[in-house]
C-alpha cells in the first residue's frame, strides 16, 4: 500500500481550503489549462448552457462570481476513490451570508485528476433551486 495519498484526494483537500480561503490563484492553479467545472451540474442560473465552465479563463470567472464574494466552510464527509477519480460524498458547503445567517449545499462532488495530479474536470451534484430557496428564505428573515 503506497503511503503516498492519492492525487484526486489530495486535489480535492486543496481545492476545499483554498476555496475557504479564498485563495484565487492557489485554487486556479490546482487546474490543468482545459479543466471543466460542473457546478452545479446541469443547467442552472449559474451555467446557462449546461455544458460547465471550460478552460482556465471560464473557470478563472467562475471563481469570482461565486467563491470570492463568499464565506465559505466546507467539509467532505468520505471520500471514495476510483482510478483517477475522488467521490466526495455528503459533501457540504455553509456560506455565511451577512452577520450571522447561513445557507447550507448538500452535494456529491467528483474530481477527475491527470497524471500531474491537476484537475481535469470537477462536478458538483446538488440542487440549484433548493439553494436558491434558501437564500429567498434567509434574505426574508
């Protein structure tokens, strides 16, 4: 058994505390030049198309209009690997939003790494809707 820890775990791990961070380069650089980012998955209000967010420029965006602007803690509570894939299951992200007030993202991420260990593509299950509720709920409260 190789002591080394495996190199989308190791990925993921990083990516989780530089996005808490809000580390930009640190997070981008975690990325090969034609990652794709699903996040959500599918289409939503955050990637109209559906197809994620592709390439270094796209994904540089992606993270100012959603991390960088945000107060993030996230926690994965197992992570499954599978050739040169991680499963982060019960993965949560809490977004503290103004003093005290928080929206919680249940999601199941994936993260897919190249031989370098760089992210070649991630994506994030979870309901866009459901999280969009919450921040009705929470901006009403």
């Amino acid at each position: 058994m190789s002591e080394q820890e495996h190199l989308a775990v190791a990925a993921n791990k990083k990516s989780i505390q530089y996005a808490m961070e809000g580390n930009r380069e640190g997070w981008l650089g975690l990325y090969s030049d034609d990652a794709v980012v699903q996040d959500p998955v599918g289409v939503s209000g955050m990637d109209p198309s559906g197809e994620g967010h592709r390439g270094k420029e796209a994904i540089a965006a992606f993270f100012d209009a959603t991390i960088a602007p945000s107060t993030l803690e996230i926690v994965a509570d197992k992570r499954w690997t599978s050739g040169d894939y991680c499963c982060c299951v019960a993965q949560k992200a809490h977004n503290t939003i103004g003093e005290s007030q928080v929206v919680i993202c249940d999601m199941l991420a994936l993260y897919e790494v190249n031989e370098e260990g760089k992210i070649t593509r991630m994506a994030a299950h979870w309901d866009y809707d459901a999280l969009m509720q919450q921040f009705v709920e929470v901006a009403g409260s």
